[in-house]
C-alpha cells in the first residue's frame, strides 16, 4: 500500500466528515477520551455499514489498512481538480 504525499490530509478530511456523518445519522460527538485510532476503526465501520465502502478481509482489518480505506473514500467524493488529490 503505497501512500500519497496529500494521505495525512486527506484521512483528517475524512475524519471530519466522517464525524459530521455520523451525527446527522444520530451518533454523539467523540469525547476526549477516545484514541485517534478508535476513531478511525468507528467511522470505518459506519460507512461500512451503510454500504459506502466495501469492508476490509477479516485478516485485513487494522489501522493501517482502515486509514487507506478513508483515504480511498474521500479521495472519490473530492471533485477531480481538488488540490490534495494532485500528487
């Protein structure tokens, strides 16, 4: 799995708007005391859920593996000419 330069820029946009679809689906914010890495492991699962990323292999599922998938995932909703998207 080969990282972007813009990949570190791209999962904190998709943290936030993960985060903001989560609310509007009815989840309550992320308190202090939850790990960057929970967050990412819960937001993952949400889209999973809702069908709007295709889940990981069993064997496949951890931290480095569900940030990509974020990427992978605002990377397709950024509009073509985005900025974090030129390489």
């Amino acid at each position: 799995m080969k990282q972007g330069k813009h990949d570190p820029q791209l999962l904190k946009l998709a943290m936030e708007i993960g985060v903001g679809y989560a609310k509007k689906r009815g989840f309550d914010d992320f308190g202090k005391g939850i790990s960057p890495k929970d967050k990412v492991e819960c937001i993952y699962r949400l889209l999973v859920t809702d069908k709007l990323i295709q889940p990981l292999a069993v064997d496949k599922e951890d931290g480095p593996n569900m940030k990509h998938k974020l990427v992978l995932w605002i990377s397709r909703q950024l509009p073509e000419d985005h900025e974090l998207l030129n390489e």
